[in-house]
C-alpha cells in the first residue's frame, strides 16, 4: 500500500531509477497492484446511479487515476526494458537512439 493510503505502492516510485533494486517478481505484483485498482475503481463508478454522481466521482478521482495510470507505465516500461535488456533509467531521459 502507498504513502497515501487509498492508493497501489507503485506511485510512490517517481521515475523508472527508483524501481532498480526491485526483482521481476515485486515488479509484476506493482503492475497487478494497479489493475485491480483500476478495476475496482471502474467497478466502483459503475455502481454509480445518477449523473451528478458520475460527474462527482470523475472530479474527484481525476488525479488520482491519472497518478496511477502513471505509476503503473512506468512499472510496466522498466519490465519491458529489462525483457529487451535495458538499464533502468529516470523518467523522461530519452531512449539511445530516440
């Protein structure tokens, strides 16, 4: 669980660097950590029943899914990088041959 409590561990990690010491293993529950999130705060908004509802809830989860969508490309970057053999790098530091 993150630092801010209704959140997965994953956004307290800023940049791909910080996620260097974890193995393949804590990085797969990280991304799983995130899709259920996703899933259940989907599942959630779903149950809502009225419009002012919908348009309540969007406002206020707005920054916290983009904070996850966010945390959980990271993860899945630095999973992928290392599959192709990659070193972990910080965010927005471009690619070789980008």
């Amino acid at each position: 669980m993150s630092t801010k409590d209704t959140l997965p561990a994953a956004v307290d990690f800023k940049d791909r660097g910080s996620l260097a010491d974890f193995g393949a293993e804590r990085l797969n529950k990280l991304s799983a950590d995130c899709d259920a999130w996703c899933l259940w705060m989907g599942e959630f908004r779903a149950g809502l029943s009225t419009p002012a509802g919908r348009t309540e809830w969007n406002v206020l989860m707005r920054h916290e899914q983009d904070e996850v969508t966010a945390a959980q490309r990271r993860v899945q970057d630095e999973i992928i990088a290392r599959e192709d053999g990659a070193p972990p790098r910080p965010d927005g530091e471009a690619l070789a041959g980008q």
